[in-house]
C-alpha cells in the first residue's frame, strides 16, 4: 500500500470508527500517562495527545535524557508535558474508592 492509500484509508477508518478525524480531536483540559513513551509508539502517542491538547505524562523505566528530550520538544511546540520515572506493573490492582 503506498502513502497516498494508507492516508486516504486512515482517514476513513478514524471517522467510522470515532466519527471524528484523529487530528480534529479536543483534548484541552484532559491529562493523560503514557507507559513506555519514550520511545516507539509511546513517543508517538504522547506527541498526538499534547497536539491534541492534553497534559501528558511521559513515563519511562530507562534513558532520562530520551524522556526528558521528548517533554522539551512537546513543550517546543506549545504543549504540556512532563517526565516521570517509574515502572508500572503488568498488573495493577484497581479500585473506585
């Protein structure tokens, strides 16, 4: 598939799936952790939350300076990030209380 089919399908498959663009997304006022976002598609989900206006998280277990580059470039850009390091458990006991 070439760039100008994958784009083309993207697009379709945003507004069926979330009858709104991804790019038209309002995040303002929302605030979101990202495990595992300073690299691959952690990296790529934090960047498209703070575009979308979310504060964000950006969580990291390893490299200070990689998660640290990331919340400078998201600021750069306007957005509102911040880098905290900590594992985070596969799994996570959960409570309402």
């Amino acid at each position: 598939m070439n760039d100008r089919n994958r784009d083309a399908s993207c697009g379709v498959c945003e507004t069926r799936l979330h009858g709104v663009g991804i790019r038209e997304t309002n995040l303002d006022g929302q605030r979101a952790v990202v495990t595992g976002a300073n690299s691959g598609i952690g990296e790529g989900i934090v960047r498209g939350l703070a575009e979308a206006g979310a504060a964000v998280v950006v969580n990291y277990v390893a490299n200070d300076d990689r998660a640290q580059g990331i919340v400078d470039e998201v600021k750069a850009t306007g957005g509102r990030a911040i880098a905290i390091k900590a594992k985070v458990p596969a799994s996570v006991p959960y409570s309402t209380a």
